[in-house]
C-alpha cells in the first residue's frame, strides 16, 4: 500500500472554531497517518494542537514562507519542500478549512493522480447553486479551465518533484497560485502535461467539493466526496446535515 502524511499549515497560535471543527475532524477520520504541522519557527503552537500534540510531527520554517499568500506560494512549489516528506509517496495537504468524511484516502494513492483537489473556476454566480441547478454546474464544470484546489488536495511527491524539475529548467519559480502550477489546464503549461497524471473534473469532484456543495452533491450521485475545502464559507446551510 502506497505510504502518505497528512500536512497541515497552521500559522496563528490560536485556531478559529471552524479550523478547531476541521483539525478535530482530520485527527478521527485520519489520526492513524502520519500527522505534521507545518508552521512559523518560534510560533507556540501548544493552544493549537492541544491533546493531539503528542500525535503530531511539527516541521519549522522560516516566518517568512507564511508572511503573504505569495510567500506560502512559493514555499508549495519549492522543490526542497517536497524532499522533506521523501519517505513518503504521498502528501495530504489538509488546510484547516479542510473536512474529511471517512478514511477513503488508501483508495485515492492506490489511484495514482499526481494531484487531486476539488474543481474549480474562475465565474460569478457559481458559489452556491442549488441542487435543481447541477445541471448548470455540470456543465460549466466541462465546459471551463478548471484548478484543482490545493486546501485539501493529495499529491503524489515524486510526481509534483518530477513537474517542479522541468518546471525549473525554463523558469526560475512559479509566479501565481501553487495550485494553478499542479493543474496545468488552468494555465498555459499545456506542454508540461506528459509529466503529469491527473483525473477529469467528475472523480476530482468525487474526491472533493469546494463552490456550489449542493449541486455537486446532485452530480456525484447524492453521494458524499473523501472530503471537501472552504465548508464554512460555500453555502454552509447545505453542510450543516453533514458537519456539527
């Protein structure tokens, strides 16, 4: 069975409910993968991690990789990052407005994608669709260049070195958001795809839901993904059945 971490960034010593509700919920469903927080040197992260502490690898960097959106950017594109989690094939990056619904995620290595996350897309009016509406997200789903989100995504670490290696002999560093980089069909780094596995928009949709839950719902059979990202922010009155 292919080996994996769980990573989770945290970079404020005290955890919002929300991000409380997400980190309780990765440590039950996934609490028997390797756990480790990504975090600021220095920052006392005792409030944050609470009994889980003793459960949990904390892996330091400088202040400055979290200090910007950019700066966190680079920091997920940069080759040496992934070297550190070298003893594993993969890597859940599990942000903390992150929600996994059962341990499915041996099924989702044994798949193989080199990046997995939920589809996404630059619109208006796509945020929180109804069910009645899947069709309509259906389609725009087929029809855009998509991102698959990195806040709650699986990479395969071979796989994303591999993508950075060819990246790097043309570019010095990636400019814009990491996941953009890791879906490639959302940029212009059509050429870069040989180097690259990755799943059509309905198994990523079946991995995770982002914008529009109740319509994805609808499109995945009325079925629950592995997970979903930014519960607390797309149409939270659909997630309250399943997240309390």
């Amino acid at each position: 069975m292919p080996s994996a971490v769980i990573v989770i960034p945290i970079v404020q010593p005290e955890l919002r409910d929300f991000e409380r509700v997400s980190l309780a919920r990765c440590m039950k469903v996934l609490g028997t993968w390797p756990v480790c927080v990504i975090a600021p040197e220095q920052l006392d992260l005792s409030e944050a991690l609470g009994s889980y502490a003793e459960r949990i690898r904390i892996v330091r960097f400088d202040p400055g990789c979290f200090r910007s959106i950019a700066a966190y950017n680079r920091l997920m594109t940069s080759l040496e990052f992934y070297k550190m989690f070298d003893s594993y094939d993969f890597m859940l990056l599990y942000q903390l407005d992150a929600f996994v619904f059962e341990d499915r995620l041996a099924e989702w290595c044994q798949k193989g994608f080199d990046y997995i996350g939920a589809p996404a897309f630059n619109g208006e009016g796509f945020e929180a669709l109804a069910k009645e509406e899947a069709n309509v997200y259906a389609r725009a789903l087929s029809t855009h260049r998509l991102v698959f989100n990195g806040g709650l995504s699986l990479r395969k670490i071979a796989g994303i070195k591999r993508l950075l290696r060819v990246y790097n002999t043309c570019y010095p560093s990636w400019k814009g958001n990491e996941d953009m980089l890791f879906s490639l069909d959302s940029t212009r780094l059509l050429p870069l795809k040989p180097f690259m596995k990755l799943p059509g928009w309905e198994e990523a949709l079946s991995f995770s839901f982002e914008r529009s839950p109740a319509a994805s719902y609808e499109i995945n059979g009325c079925r629950l993904p592995f997970g979903c990202h930014a519960w607390q922010r797309y149409d939270p009155g659909f997630w309250a059945q399943f997240i309390y």
